[in-house]
C-alpha cells in the first residue's frame, strides 16, 4: 500500500499551470455540429466548422470571450425521383459568439462555462433537375451557453473539451461538440 503513496503524493505536487486566473488568451476549436433536426430522408443533419476565440480573464469569476467560425462541410441530400428530384446542401457559413465566463481551475484541470449570444448565418442550395437553383440564406441570432473542461498541456498551453448549445431559438437550435487548444499570454 505504501508504494502507491509516494508515487500518488508527487503526481499531486506537478507545478501549478492551470491555475493562471487573468490575462489574455485565444486558441481554436474544431467543432462536430449537430442541427437537431431531420432530413427528408430520415438522416440527421450534422455540420463541421473550426472556430477561433480570444478572451480576457479579470479573474476567475469574470472574463469575456469572442469566438468566430466557419463551416467546414454541411449535408447534402436528394428527395423526389425522376423530373421530380431536388439535390439540396445545407451549410452554415459563419457565426459569431460573445460569452461571460466563469472559470475555476487546479493544477491540472480547469472547468468553465459560457453564457452568451451568437449570431448565425446558414445557407440552403436546391438543384433541380430541369437545370435551375434556388440559393437561400438566413441569418438567426439567439441565447448561447456551453460547459467545458481544459487539461494542462504545459504552462501555457489547454486541451480543451467542450459541449455548446451553439444557438437556440424558436426556429434554430445547434448543438456542439468540440476539441480544441488555447494559449495563455
């Protein structure tokens, strides 16, 4: 029992990097989108986008943080047969978020939330067969909030882990998935 003590007591005497509670940062996430809703087909629809993110921490109860992202792939689908079939594509272009967060964090892990808002801009493409297209865009901006979790790489660098809800309005409602790393300066 012993020889497991000695081993456990300097795991937990590591420096402390995680705990660095004000300054600046930024970092990217590559995200896994979830649109919460159905295609015709009976498919989910589900999206892919990177984001990059700057913020500042007064301390751990207050910091602010921007956050922009672009869609990477979105998802395309054919209903009808024959004269009759559409193709469609659904993708997010971009959106913009703006967060309070509150941080608490150790020596080796931190834990945070987001409270905010984002502005989304996503696009619908519907190819017909007798050759024509009809492009549609719409814009939504509604509440946002998220939980996440940031393990130290080094004493300034986080591996982050994080579950958004990306935008939920009445006729939206994005849930994320991402991975990502920050920097702290």
């Amino acid at each position: 029992m012993r020889i497991f003590i000695i081993p456990a007591v300097m795991l937990f005497a590591l420096p402390t990097y995680a705990d660095n509670l004000s300054g600046f940062y930024a970092g990217g996430n590559a995200n896994f989108i979830d649109g919460n809703a159905t295609l015709g087909a009976g498919n989910d629809v589900e999206f892919r986008s990177i984001e990059a993110f700057g913020g500042y921490k007064l301390n751990g109860w207050v910091g602010g943080e921007t956050r922009t992202g672009l869609g990477l792939s979105g998802e395309s689908y054919s209903i009808g047969t024959g004269d009759a079939q559409q193709n469609i594509e659904l993708g997010i272009d971009y959106y913009q978020s703006i967060y309070y967060r509150v941080e608490k964090a150790n020596q080796v892990a931190k834990l945070y939330g987001l409270v905010g808002a984002t502005f989304l801009q996503w696009g619908r493409d519907v190819d017909y067969m007798d050759g024509s297209t009809l492009e549609d865009s719409y814009t939504e901006t509604g509440f946002s909030y998220g939980l996440g979790v940031g393990f130290v790489m080094n004493e300034n660098t986080n591996l982050n882990f994080e579950y958004r809800q990306l935008i939920n309005t009445d006729t939206v409602e994005f849930t994320v998935i991402n991975v990502g790393f920050d920097f702290r300066f």
